[in-house]
C-alpha cells in the first residue's frame, strides 16, 4: 500500500504491484482498511421490515395521496 486518502468524491486506497511502477487506486469500501461498516455491524444481519411489507405500504401512500388531492 502506498497510501489512503479522500480523492475524487471518496477515501481510495492507492498500491503498487510487485515489479510495476504504476499506481493503482481502489476505493476504500472494497478494501479492509477502514475496517467495518457501523451500520452493518449494528444491525447484525436484522431487518425491521420486509421488502414485500415497505412495497405494500408505498401502494397504500400513493392511494391515499390521490384520494387527497381530488
């Protein structure tokens, strides 16, 4: 690893391959450098809601909102 910084619109990881002296960069989101994400670690896998459940209550709000604004 050559160096971490925050460049182009985000934190990127900037390395050299064996032999080479071009420099690569990725972001830092596909390395382990920044460590885990706070907010997959707090939720541990859990949803509160469904997909099929948030689905189903968009419909139910666009109803409605029709059924207002006439």
């Amino acid at each position: 690893m050559v160096g971490f910084t925050h460049t182009w619109g985000e934190h990127r990881v900037f390395f050299k391959q064996p032999g080479d002296e071009h420099v690569w960069s990725v972001p830092a989101d596909w390395t382990d450098v920044e460590g885990p994400d706070p907010v997959v670690v707090m939720g541990a896998g859990r949803a509160h809601f469904q997909v099929a459940d948030l689905l189903a209550l968009a419909r139910l709000l666009e109803e409605m909102e029709e059924v207002t604004v006439r």
